[in-house]
C-alpha cells in the first residue's frame, strides 16, 4: 500500500511539472460568482485599467483605453462607485495602455496614452491648468511625442523619474516589427515635445509588464519585464547601470519562461530588504511562482483550474476572505463560457479551493486591480473585458465585482 501511495505521488508530481498539465477539479467553492457592477460599456474594446489619484480625494480613480473606440477615459470615483462615475475623453486610435501622471509640474494630472496598429505613438494629453476646467474635454490639449511617431508599436508605460532632472520621465516598451523598451528622457521644459528624447536599453518582442525593483540590492531600480516574443523572450530583468550609463544598453538577466509566452507580471510582497516572489501565467501552461532561494530563483508550476478560461492573463496574490491565508486572484482570455476571473484561495496550501468570480459572462479580461472600493474593509477587484461572446469588441467594459466576504 505505501509503495502504491508512493508511486501515485510521483504521478502527480509529474503531472504538475509536465508541459502537458492536468486540469484542476472544475467544482467552484460558490455557488453564484460576485456581483458585478458596472463603470462604464459604452465604447469599444476596454484595454487595461490604471490607477491613480487625479483630485486628490482619497479615492481611486481609474484610466482605460478604448482600442476599438479611438479613446481614452479617466473615471472620476464618485462618493458611491455603484453609482455612475463622471468621466473625461481624449481621442486616441489603437490605444494598447494609458495612465495619469503629472508630467509639467503644475500639480494637475496629465495623461499619457500609447498607441500600436496603424497610429504608432505615444501622446501626451496636457490637463487644464483650472481643476474646474479638469473634465472639460476643450480644455485638453493632446501632442505626439515625435520621437516616438511611426517607430513601432507602443503597448506598456509607466512614469518614473530616471536622470534626477526635470521630473517623471517615461519607461516604454513596445512589440515587434521593431519591438524595443527604454526611456523618454524629459526636457527641462516638459511640453516642449520635441525635445523629447528616447534612449533604448534592450530589443524586445512583445512587452507585457514594466515593473520597477531593485534585483541586485545596489539601491537603483532595476526593470523588471516580461517579454512575451521573440529571440529574448521571458521573464527577465534589466540592470540599471546608475547616471553614467542610463542612455546606453542594459544588461540583461532571463529569470526564467525562454520557451513560454509570460504575461501580466505579478509581485508578491516580502519583507523588508528581501527580493519579492513574483507569479506570471505563462498563456497556455499554468501560473508560474518565482521564489528566491538564496542566489537561484526556485519555479513551481500551478496548472489553472478546470472551468476557468483557457488563456491566462494576470494574476495578483492577495487575502481576499480575510483568513489570514494568501489568495491568488487571477485573470483569463479564452473564457467564453467559462469563468474569466477565479481566487485560488489559500493557494498554497495542500488542498486550494477555487472561487468563480465572474462567472461565464466575458470571454477576454485584462489585467486586474485589487481595491477596496465600497469602504467596508475587503478587497474588491477592478478590471476591464475586451471581447462579446459574438467575437465583437462591446465586450463587458470597465467592471468592477463586489467582494461578498464582508
């Protein structure tokens, strides 16, 4: 009987770490996923949610991108999220990402919007001097960064002061023909949009995700990506070579997913001076978990869950029950009929039960945001969804579910 228990061990140890995976167990903890309210559908092909703080309010306010729709929204969150939140419009074709962020120092949040397909740009939308005026879609001025225009497809940012001088700069990425990561280094006069300049660090295939971390303890933030395609795909990071060398090739360091397709990145926060765990789903095969075991990265394998969708996006590690057990919350394409949002709760425990979030509606969710939006003290989950079951881009919109927890 041991030597029969035995070997079933190994089975499923073989199962876990095999290319070709196991599905889960399709039965779900709940019995009706949370409920979902919504912020906005009335545009096409929502892509992505980022958060900020635009009025200083306390609040989260949220910054989509509309592909199909030419568009950018910044949502203000008004007192009830259930409630419809005010919005501000700028034109932008082929958005793939945008966020907020003050880029001239006149302590109002401009925009920042980054286009593929046809357009290839990136464009700064200038917010109004007057916070009166901030929802006044006239009193917006929207110039293309030239340095930018025409040179490849633009798909991920995030604003980050790179030299000391003038303020944020703009650490982008992008996806083949010409695929390629680097920084728009800020003039003194940040609107002056031709001074511009742009400083590649490496090629790249497809970014996916730009995060910023010290890898190495030099005190310098390093950039943390997962490149989906190409000759340097994976889950690498780049070192940044201090002031002397920031114009100039990075050195780069795979951790990890060269033969897999790594998507949205997600850090697990650790204590102080130590390096993060970090989760990516690898598309097709599973969550991959990266955890530092001295001077090596150890990966587990973590095969998604039967009824979830087939194509996964994003995932985040949180106590979504408050049990004092981490959760991992995470996000799906290919979900028509399925579930594109679950919780694997306690997911590393011995016997993780799986939590059906959205239920079968939406076929391709972007990544996901944990906040507690309603105020009663749990974590709710903000994301957006692309794609209608009839394969049109009037998908779900920007959504938000409701954590039942509390």
């Amino acid at each position: 009987m041991k030597m029969i228990l035995f070997i079933g061990l190994l089975f499923m140890q073989d199962l876990v770490f095999s290319p070709s995976i196991a599905r889960q167990d399709a039965t779900f903890l709940n019995k009706e996923p949370w409920k979902r309210h919504t912020i906005d559908d009335n545009s096409l092909g929502a892509d992505g949610t980022k958060i900020a703080d635009v009025n200083g309010d306390g609040k989260m306010d949220l910054v989509v991108g509309w592909e199909e729709g030419a568009v950018s929204r910044l949502y203000i969150q008004p007192d009830d999220p259930r409630k419809p939140w005010p919005f501000l419009e700028v034109p932008s074709p082929d958005v793939e990402d945008a966020f907020a962020v003050d880029l001239d120092g006149d302590k109002q949040m401009d925009l920042v919007t980054f286009s593929e397909g046809a357009h290839q740009r990136i464009t700064i939308h200038w917010a109004p001097g007057n916070p009166a005026d901030y929802l006044n879609p006239n009193a917006w001025k929207s110039e293309d960064i030239p340095a930018t225009i025409g040179k490849t497809r633009w798909m991920f940012g995030r604003a980050v002061d790179m030299d000391g001088k003038y303020g944020p700069d703009l650490v982008v990425g992008s996806k083949d023909p010409d695929g390629t990561i680097g920084w728009l280094q800020a003039p003194e006069d940040p609107r002056k949009v031709s001074e511009w300049v742009y400083h590649e660090i490496s090629a790249a295939g497809w970014i996916m995700s730009i995060e910023l971390l010290d890898m190495n303890g030099d005190g310098r933030k390093d950039l943390l990506i997962t490149d989906r395609k190409g000759e340097l795909r994976g889950l690498r990071w780049l070192e940044n070579p201090g002031k002397q060398g920031l114009e100039k090739q990075w050195e780069s360091h795979l951790l990890g997913l060269e033969e897999g397709e790594p998507m949205f990145l997600g850090i697990i926060g650790n204590g102080a001076g130590e390096l993060p765990d970090l989760i990516v789903p690898d598309l097709l095969r599973g969550w991959v978990l990266f955890q530092r075991r001295g001077d090596r990265w150890d990966r587990d394998l973590i095969p998604y869950p039967e009824g979830s969708g087939t194509r996964g996006k994003s995932a985040l590690v949180a106590d979504v029950d408050q049990d004092g057990n981490m959760d991992l919350v995470a996000s799906f394409e290919g979900a028509l009929g399925k579930s594109g949002i679950v919780a694997l709760m306690d997911y590393q425990g011995t016997f993780p039960g799986v939590i059906d979030i959205s239920g079968p509606e939406g076929v391709k969710y972007d990544f996901v945001s944990l906040i507690d939006l309603d105020g009663d003290g749990d974590l709710d989950i903000v994301t957006s969804e692309e794609t209608a079951e009839d394969g049109s881009k009037r998908g779900l919109g920007v959504i938000w579910y409701e954590n039942p927890f509390k």
